[in-house]
C-alpha cells in the first residue's frame, strides 16, 4: 500500500516537472519555429507547431541589414569583464564577511546588503553624472564599471564561504600558510561552483541588460545586442522571422553555456562547500 501511494506520488512530481518544463521552454521554442520558418508562412497564418521547410533566410536578412557581428562582439567583451570583476569582488568580499572578524564588519555586510533594496532605476542619473564626469560616457567603460560590483554576489559567496569549515582554515593557518595562502590553496578550490554560479549570474545579467547600455552608449558601432534587437524592431516593423532570428542569435550563446556549467551552477546553490 505504501508502495502505491509512494509511486503515485513519484508519477504527480514527474507530471508536474514536465508541465512547468513545457511552460517555461515553450517561448524558446516558438522562437526557434518563426525564427526557421519562411516569411511566406508567417506572413499567410500557416504556421505550424514545426516548419514545413527549414530555411535560414531570416538569419540571412537580419545579418547582411545590421552589423550583428559587432554587437555580438561588444555584448561578449562587455560581459566577460562584468563577470570577471564581479567574481573577483564577490568572492574576496564574501571570504572577508565570512571568515575574517574585524570590528564594524557586521554593520557593513548588512549595509552592502540593504543597497538590494534599491532600484537601479533611482540611481541611474546619478551613474550618468558619474560617467559624464568620469569622461566615460559613450565607451565600454561606462557599461562595465558601473555594474561590476554586485551586492547580490558578495551576499552569496559570503553564505557560501560559511559552510567551509572553520577547522579546515584555521589547519591551514597553523601549518604556516598566510590569509592570501589560505585564499589561493585552500578557499577557492573548494568554490568552483561558487565561481560557476557568480560567473554565470554577472554573465547572464550583463548579457541581458538594456537599459542602462542604452542610456551610456551613442555609437551604434558599441551597441550590444540588446539595443539591437531594439533598434532591428523598429527598422523591420512586422518582421516577425528576422526578429526571433536575431533573438535567438540573443538567447542561444546563455542556453549553451548553462548547459555546460548546469552542475556546477546547481552545487553552487546548494552551498556545498566539500564534496
């Protein structure tokens, strides 16, 4: 009997997983059908759940139209260096508000914390000034530094860095290594899904930000992708096909590459400090 009820409710969790999986890919999927479906079967209401023939005109349209190349380019600089500072900043600070006592650190983690509350969209004239008068407005450096910096990531790596055994540092310590040492050998090998999952969040939120790209970048050869998509949407109108292809061109590069770090992106959540 308890078998039976035990099997029953393996069958509703395998339901219900499937259900929300069909609800959550099922814009990526769409997006992949008009993306290689003709413009002949978008624009006469045929469109079927798969295409009747494949076709990579849409691709073809947007690429000769736009430089999509240089803003996949832009997109990818901007990113990786958003995502470097930002693993480098959160771990260090998440090591410090972890493991390192010094007075006022306590009053200073919840006062880094507390600036989650604010919207980016209230500080977004002050970060023009700051820019303006930085001399930084129109370049990479005006997107990158004023987002490398996550108070989200330290938050993270600091609940992270606490499931690291104390013993195990302090061992380290006694054995002649320095606090750098201790960083280097000993806390950051124990934090590659720490690594994967920072690396991955700064990633995928520089990758997806608009607003503020659109507000600190005027030369469209610096554009991302974006404000591309942006910019496509208004020349092409109803071009349903070459604006799925071109967000497709957005999306596919953050679904490969979570993919790839799936397991360590899913232990780095899972806080495991010691396998």
């Amino acid at each position: 009997m308890r078998s039976r009820r035990d099997r029953s409710l393996r069958a509703c969790r395998v339901l219900i997983a499937v259900a929300v999986c069909a609800v959550m890919v099922s814009p990526l999927y769409w997006m992949v059908v008009v993306a290689f479906s003709s413009r002949a079967e978008l624009l006469g209401g045929a469109l079927r759940l798969w295409p009747r023939s494949f076709t990579t005109a849409n691709f073809e349209r947007v690429l000769a139209a736009f430089p999509v190349a240089t803003w996949f380019g832009n997109s990818v600089a901007i990113a990786l260096v958003v995502a470097l500072i930002t693993v480098g900043v959160s771990v260090l600070g998440g090591y410090a508000f972890g493991h390192l006592r010094f007075r006022g650190s306590t009053a200073l983690f919840l006062l880094s914390v507390s600036t989650l509350m604010i919207p980016v969209q209230v500080i977004m004239v002050s970060l023009f000034r700051l820019v303006t008068g930085l001399g930084l407005y129109g370049s990479y450096w005006a997107v990158i530094l004023p987002t490398s910096a996550s108070a989200f990531g330290v938050f993270l790596a600091r609940q992270y860095m606490l499931a690291i055994p104390r013993d195990l540092l302090e061992a380290a310590r006694i054995d002649g290594a320095g606090q750098l040492r201790v960083f280097a050998y000993v806390v950051l090998p124990l934090s590659r899904p720490l690594l994967a999952v920072l690396f991955f969040m700064s990633l995928l939120g520089s990758w997806n930000d608009f607003a503020w790209p659109l507000i600190a970048l005027k030369d469209n050869q610096l554009f991302t992708l974006p404000i591309g998509l942006l910019y496509l949407q208004g020349q092409f109108g109803s071009d349903y096909g070459g604006t799925m292809a071109f967000a497709l061109l957005n999306v596919a590069p953050m679904v490969v590459l979570f993919l790839v770090f799936q397991r360590y992106f899913v232990q780095g959540f899972a806080r495991s400090g010691i396998r």
